[in-house]
C-alpha cells in the first residue's frame, strides 16, 4: 500500500536572491551564526510555501485528527526552545502551525518559520501519543535549529525551493526535477534541498528532549523508525535512496533510548504514552490510497467522484494530487499532466491561455470531439532559457461543468516517440459509467482493545484487496507471528 519511495516532487519556486548572508542569533545555542536566509525571510518563505503545500496536497478532512495534532504539537512547542526564557522575541512569538495532509506516504517534514505537516499515512503507523510527541518535537527542532537557512547559506543558491527533509526520509508528493519544467510565464526550478545527517542527529536529540520534557516516553519513538525500516525492506530497497541524506533507520532505532534515557538520568520522568486516546482519535483514519480522490486499475485512472476515466501508458508512473494526475514515463524524459482549468470557459480559450506563454510557438491548433466531447488541442514548441526545446501536445475537453486540459510534453527530439502516448492518455478521456468503479470506498482503520489475546494471524482474515497480514503487522509495530495481548491495541485496515 505504500507508494513507491522514489515519489515525485512538486516545485515550490521562492527566488530571494542571496546577496549576502545573514548573521542572527541561533535559536538553539544563543551564539550568534551565519544563515542563508534572515528570519523575517523564514517567515516568509514557509507562509508562502504553506500555501501551495495546502493547494497541492490537501489538509485531511477530519477536524478531530486536525485539533489532535495542533494540541500534541502546540504542548511539545511549548518546552521547546522556540519558548524559553532566554530566547530571542523574534523565536518566541513565532507563531507555529501543525498540520494533517491527505496523503497515505510515510511522512513528516517541516517548512521553515513554523510549518509543521504530518500525513494521515504516517499517523496509522503510529501506536501512541508519546510517538507523535516525538515526530512532531523532531520537526520542531529543524525549524528552531534553522536547518533549511544553514543549508541554503552553504549551497549558496539564488532560487532555492525548500521543502523540510522528513522525519521518514521521503520527499513528499510532485513531479521530477530534473526532467520536467513548467516554461514562459510558469517557469519553475524543481530543487530540493535536503537536510543532512547530522541536521537529522540534531533533530533526533532535540526531539527527544522536548517529549521527555512534557513527561512523554520518547524511547518509544524507537518503534516508529524500526517501522520505517520494515516499510523499506518490504519495498525491496535494503538502502533506499530517500536515505541517502538520513542515519539509517536501525541506527535511530538503537539511538532514541539512549538519548530517552540520557534525560531520565537527568531526572525528567517519562511515564505518559497516551495510548488509548491516540488510537480513539485515529478509529476511522483512511488507510492507504482514497479510492474517492483517484485510483489506477489496469492502466486506467478511475475518478469515482468527478466520475471520468482515461487511458496512461503501460509502465508509466501515475501521481495522484488534488490539483493535477500526472503520468511520467519510465524514462522520466516524458510526462501527461491532467487538471481541471477554472480559469477557462472553454476548451479552445484553456488550450491557447496556455501556448500563448511567452517563448512558445504554435504549430497547430482545431477543434476536437472525442468519446462524445467537444475538445481543442494544439500543438507548439518552447525553449528554455538555457536553449532546450521541448514540443508539447495541449488538449483541452468539457465535461460535466469543468475544463479538464491534458499538458503533455517532452523534449522535442524525443516527442515523436511519445506522441502516441500522449495521444492515447488525452483522447482517451470519458465519462465514467462503471458502478463498480463509482461505488469504491476507502480502507479505514477500524482500532479496538483486545478483549482476549489472539495470534496476529487470526485477526486479518478478509483483508481489504493488496493488503497483507505484514501490513497490518508493521503499522502496528509487532512481528508476523506475534499475538496480540490481551488489553492491547490492534489497528486493522477495514472497508
């Protein structure tokens, strides 16, 4: 049920050109520092960037998972050292912002000046409040340590898109750099810059600090990053490349109670886990991908809402987002982006609003009307500026009151390979009529206290379709062949 690690990132293009460095106070020490970027930049940055997060992804529509979170977070923020005494009023009235993104991927990650995002995804695999407390204190500490500042002074970029390094080590939902532009007047630079390992250490420490300071057993995190590493050995990547700037998850693992108990030595008691009212708040948690939102089923992409369908290529990776499907080739040299144009009353005025960017030129362009429906496409050709031309195939369809537009495109050498494609994913595009389709439903986590102790086993017979007993095992924390003890939580993936 976990998309591939090797997900794709959206752009989220912030220029503020760096002239020169900035020297402020650091938060965590009191010394004064070189950063990348000031912290009213910071601030700046992540309200800016929270934004198009928001846009992109979507908050997970559950208003009890959403004030859950913002309460655990706003409680570890406040021993944190964004509140003490001794900080700087700039960090200290920084106003923080904590929350759930619709999304099943393994994640937390933090954007800088207080915005903190945890998924609905990494939440099922979760056992209790003191392991949020943990994640979230962890998040906490890139943000006050100004990590994403210190890494942007060191690269010394101009234009850098920060998106926080997560606490799972995987880049959130987008589309690939190195191979995909937005050109003309959306030009967009894909960067990602990642935290190191030893922003990573830094913000295990302070993580723990800051649960063990509100009473939390921070030696539970330990659960979640053994977690984590079943999760990459079940995907078959023993060295994932999303850990490439991350300690390994066993060495973490090992790590956290030591430093747990590091802060019990120092006499900061830890008895709170809170696991009974984690698991209340998170009964009910979509797992896995939402059927509702989008789903693919033998190289078709079903929308049961919107209830449309299309064909994408055999093999190409498809990415489901709120604002826009995109099938991106094997390769990663080719890409079909599906959205709906609210800017547009028609398909002819979206297709040319599009191609009439500066630095395209128009090939072609007519009317269409496929599988029913009254469409525009158009073909035309952009350069960067570095001179890279790429050759686009835009088409544009009405359909039940919106403007669904297909922007494919590729470098131009390569585009009469991809035609076909781009042609069979754009014109495929229909109304959905398929009840089967229309009426899917999500997998939910249905969480209960065991009445008696059971195997694991006996407990996830008629699982929902493409999930498996090491699902269920790892989300919650326990081996295949354990029994679930009497009196304990159990988490199992009901439709």
């Amino acid at each position: 049920m976990i998309p591939s690690l090797r997900l794709f990132i959206t752009a989220l293009v912030l220029s503020f050109f760096i002239s020169s460095c900035s020297v402020q106070k650091s938060p965590i020490t009191g010394s004064k520092r070189a950063y990348g970027y000031s912290w009213q930049q910071e601030l700046q940055i992540g309200q800016e960037a929270d934004q198009q997060i928001q846009q992109q992804y979507g908050v997970y529509d559950d208003k009890e998972v959403q004030q859950y979170v913002e309460r655990i977070g706003q409680e570890v923020l406040e021993v944190s050292h964004m509140r003490r005494e001794d900080a700087d009023p700039q960090y200290r009235n920084t106003e923080f912002y904590f929350r759930v993104l619709n999304s099943p991927v393994v994640n937390a990650f933090a954007l800088p000046g207080g915005y903190i995002y945890v998924t609905r995804g990494l939440l099922a695999h979760l056992e209790n409040e003191a392991q949020l407390a943990v994640v979230l204190g962890h998040e906490i500490a890139h943000v006050a340590a100004r990590h994403a500042s210190q890494r942007a002074l060191e690269q010394q970029l101009g234009q850098i898109a920060l998106i926080g390094g997560a606490v799972a080590g995987e880049e959130l939902l987008g589309v690939p750099g190195q191979s995909v532009l937005q050109l003309g007047g959306q030009a967009a630079q894909f960067l990602f810059l990642s935290y190191g390992r030893n922003d990573e250490r830094e913000s295990d420490e302070l993580g723990v600090e800051y649960a063990a300071m509100k009473k939390y057993e921070a030696e539970d995190g330990a659960g979640f990053f053994s977690a984590l590493e079943r999760i990459s050995n079940q995907s078959g990547h023993t060295i994932p490349t999303w850990q490439s700037s991350h300690p390994d998850p066993s060495e973490r693992a090992k790590r956290i109670p030591e430093l747990a108990e590091q802060w019990r030595q120092r006499g900061y008691e830890q008895n709170v886990e809170n696991a009974d009212e984690y698991m209340k708040v998170i009964d009910g948690i979509i797992y896995g991908v939402n059927p509702r939102e989008g789903f693919t089923e033998n190289g078709v992409f079903y929308h049961p809402d919107l209830k449309f369908l299309f064909d994408y290529p055999d093999k190409w990776e498809v990415v489901n987002q709120p604002t826009l499907v995109a099938a991106v080739s094997p390769e990663q040299d080719a890409i079909s982006l599906m959205e709906i144009d609210a800017n547009a009353d028609s398909p002819q005025t979206s297709v040319m609003n599009y191609v009439s960017q500066d630095g395209f030129t128009v090939q072609s362009k007519q009317s269409t009307r496929q599988n029913g429906l009254n469409g525009y496409r158009a073909m035309a050709t952009a350069t960067t500026e570095d001179g890279t031309q790429y050759r686009f195939l835009v088409y544009a369809v009405t359909y039940d009151g919106n403007i669904y537009r297909f922007t494919n495109y590729s470098l131009a050498d390569k585009f009469g390979i991809y035609q076909p494609n781009f042609e069979q994913t754009s014109y495929s595009f229909e109304e959905l009529t398929d009840q089967d389709k229309l009426n899917r439903k999500p997998v939910r986590l249905q969480t209960k206290r065991m009445d008696r102790s059971q195997p694991l086993s006996s407990l996830t017979d008629n699982l929902p379709m493409d999930i498996t007993s090491e699902d269920v095992a790892i989300i919650n924390q326990i081996d295949d062949d354990a029994t679930v003890e009497q009196g304990s939580w159990i988490k199992i993936p009901r439709q």
